[in-house]
C-alpha cells in the first residue's frame, strides 16, 4: 500500500517494505558508522580504515568498496592488508572514471564494507546518481558500512556553510541519512593544527595546499565549521529518537544526547 503522504523523493525503505524482507528470511539491515569532520584532511579516512584493520583481525570479514587516498602516505599504507573490491571503469566523454562497484560488492557480500566520501557524486549514467545512494542498498542487503564525509555536506547547512565560508556545497547527503546512522564518530582537529598540516603537504601537494589557503582553508572558516560539528545542539541531534547515548572516544565516557556519536582525535602524523 502506497503512503499519499510520502516525499516521493524519500528514499527510505517503509514500514511495511521492512516488515517483508524481515519475513522473506533476509539479512536484518546493516549498521552505518560515519566519520564525520570539520574539512577535508582530518583524518576520517585513516580512522575509518584502522577501524577496519581492527575488525579484520579479529576475524570479521571486511572489505574496501571505495577509499580515495589522495596520495597521502600514511593512509594508502593502511590500506595494505585490506581487500579491496576492483573498481567499475566508466566511459564519459572520453575519460575513464572509476567507481565503486556495488553489483560486485553485493556479489562478493562481506560483513562490512569501507565507503570513502559519503557525498561523492557518479559519473552521469550510473544506476544511482550519489554515493550514498549505494550505500543504503548495501545497507539494505544487511552490509554493514563504514563511510566519511564532511560536515559541509549535509543538506541542512548548505545555507550557513554557503555565509561561513562564501561557497555553495552541490554535492549534498540528506539529513536522514546521517541521522539513520548507528553511530557518528567526530573526528576533531583543532584548526591551527590542521592548517599546520596543510602547510607541511600532508594533505594536499605544496601548490594545492596554497590555494587552498587562499580560499576555503582560513582559520576562521574552519573554526566556524568546527564549531557546527562539535556543538551539543549541532544539526546532527535535530530530529533523532532520544535515548541513544554519545561515546566520548577521548575519555571513554558516556554522556546523555538524542543522537549516538563520539569523538576522536586522529594522529598528528596523517590528518
């Protein structure tokens, strides 16, 4: 039965869709993990890829569906050990991009799968047009997913992101999506700390990294940006079921909020 009342933009599985693959004897839905970050470079990748070493040691089987290292060292090192499901190479106007291959993901159906860059959006002409679009049919299939994404890209703040820095974000992930999530760890980088980074080239190359602080990369943008990531009130919390619990990942505490998240600091050497 049809809800006359949905957003046919709603892509959500229905009550009732739920209640038929429970009956059809299928995987119960996976869990979701977000690394969620201030700004490109603050260590969601790594962080989500030494999770996956430590699930893969003790004996969960893990693989890679999409990981963009952008040439940082420390993190194409994690990768190392890892099975990484080939990539789909895709034509379009002349240039071959490679995407993540959910088809094949599906086929090989690991216990969890490692998704880089939640907000990615395919090449024209793929079945679905945005990454976390693949990621809710894995979910579907009863994959559990780990995935990054930057606090810029959610749909909601695309207006004080746009004040904040002087930007508009397109690719976008919709409020629910996130707040569907199992868990959202906060990968928090003071400012100063990540512009010192950017200054040595860990995160981007000498002359990328000196454009980037002509534009996005200044301290009070990233300050500002931090502050919709890590404040108690922050968009993350609207509109969730109370009752969850946030895992301070610094100190190991419990505390009381309506949307289960931590935070974690990420190691100096690769933000």
């Amino acid at each position: 039965m049809t809800d006359a009342r949905r957003d046919p933009e709603d892509r959500r599985p229905t009550a009732e869709e739920m209640l038929a693959r429970t009956g059809a004897g299928e995987r119960a839905r996976g869990r979701l993990r977000v690394y969620l970050g201030m700004a490109p470079g603050v260590g969601k990748t790594y962080r989500m890829l030494e999770e996956g070493h430590r699930r893969t040691k003790r004996g969960t089987d893990l693989v890679v569906g999409f990981v963009e290292a952008h040439g940082r060292p420390e993190t194409e090192k994690l990768l190392d050990g890892l099975e990484i499901v080939p990539r789909r190479r895709v034509e379009y106007r002349g240039v071959v991009v490679e995407e993540m291959d959910t088809d094949a993901i599906l086929a090989r159906r690991p216990e969890i799968c490692a998704v880089d860059e939640l907000a990615h959006t395919n090449v024209p002409g793929s079945v679905r047009a945005k990454r976390w679009e693949e990621v809710v049919v894995l979910r579907d299939a009863g994959i559990e997913v780990l995935t990054t994404m930057n606090v810029q890209h959610l749909e909601s703040l695309n207006d004080q992101v746009q004040e904040i820095a002087g930007i508009t974000v397109r690719e976008t992930v919709p409020d629910w999506v996130v707040k569907e999530a199992d868990e959202v760890v906060l990968i928090d980088v003071p400012p100063r700390a990540l512009l010192n980074q950017l200054r040595r080239g860990v995160v981007y190359s000498p002359e990328k990294a000196a454009r980037a602080m002509e534009s996005f990369f200044k301290e009070p943008t990233l300050a500002a940006l931090r502050e919709l990531v890590v404040r108690p009130s922050g968009p993350l919390v609207l509109g969730v079921d109370d009752g969850q619990h946030l895992r301070d990942g610094d100190h190991g505490r419990r505390v009381r909020r309506p949307v289960s998240t931590r935070r974690a600091r990420p190691p100096l050497r690769d933000l």
